[in-house]
C-alpha cells in the first residue's frame, strides 16, 4: 500500500480530520494534504518530508520506521555532492567576523563592579545623622540609574 494511502486510511479508521492532526502534530494541514496525496514536492525539503512522515505516522500509531523505509526507497537520498542544507560543520565563517576579547570586557566589568561597590562601602561607613534621601549611598545609586 502507497505511504499517502496507508495514513489516510490509518486516519479514516481513528475518525480523526486533517485539523485534528493539525492541532495535534502541529504540522500544517496543506501539509498533511500533501503527504497522503504523496506530493512531497510541497514539503520545504527531504528532511521535512521525512520528520512529518515520522511525527504523522507515530501519531496514528503505525510503524514508523516502514513508512520512512517506503519513503526512502521511493525518494532515494541524493548523492551527487550537493546537499539540500548546509548543515553544522559545512559553512565556512565569514572573514570579517571578529570575536571581541572576552578577557578584556571582563576585566573592564570586574573594575567597574569593584570601584562601584567601593563607593557603597565607603558611603555606608560614613554614620552621619541625615535623612534617607540625603544619604551617599542612596546619592550614588541613583547616579548609577
């Protein structure tokens, strides 16, 4: 039996719509259209063809790995050097990309903290007598705003 025909009949037998499986699978009903009337050509590539398959037919509890082996054997993967996706590992970075020094940023955050806290132990050392709002520390956080 076609793989199309197999999960429309596998649905059928469920009483599930197409909008059930939507909501359940979260694959898009055009689709779940395209994949039991067997135009894969609508699906965005091989690897999105063969996650629907596998998520469809393991939400309609049917063998998952026969239907991707039907899928395999009608789609064959392409070997002639080109790949559909770059996948990790194959792009190259591109030269004018710079990584700032992690080192330096953090010594420069590091200095900045410790000057700042400092300021704060230094203002509350200071025990005068004055209302909230005058006090340093509350002076310096709210230059720090």
């Amino acid at each position: 039996m076609a793989i199309g025909n197999k999960l429309r009949q596998a649905r059928e037998n469920l009483s599930l719509t197409l909008e059930d499986i939507e909501s359940a699978t979260k694959i898009r009903r055009k689709y779940l259209e395209a994949l039991e009337n067997e135009q894969f050509g609508i699906l965005p590539g091989r690897v999105y063809a063969r996650c629907f398959l596998n998520t469809y037919a393991r939400f309609l509890g049917l063998n998952t790995k026969e239907i991707i082996q039907k899928y395999d054997r009608i789609f064959p993967p392409e070997t002639d050097g080109e790949t559909e996706t770059a996948g990790p590992g194959r792009l190259k970075p591109k030269k004018s990309y710079t990584t700032p020094k992690i080192d330096t940023c953090d010594r420069l955050t590091a200095n900045r903290d410790a000057h700042l806290v400092a300021q704060i132990r230094k203002a509350l050392a200071e025990k005068k007598k004055q209302p909230w709002w005058e006090r340093p520390v509350i002076r310096l956080l709210v230059k720090l705003r």
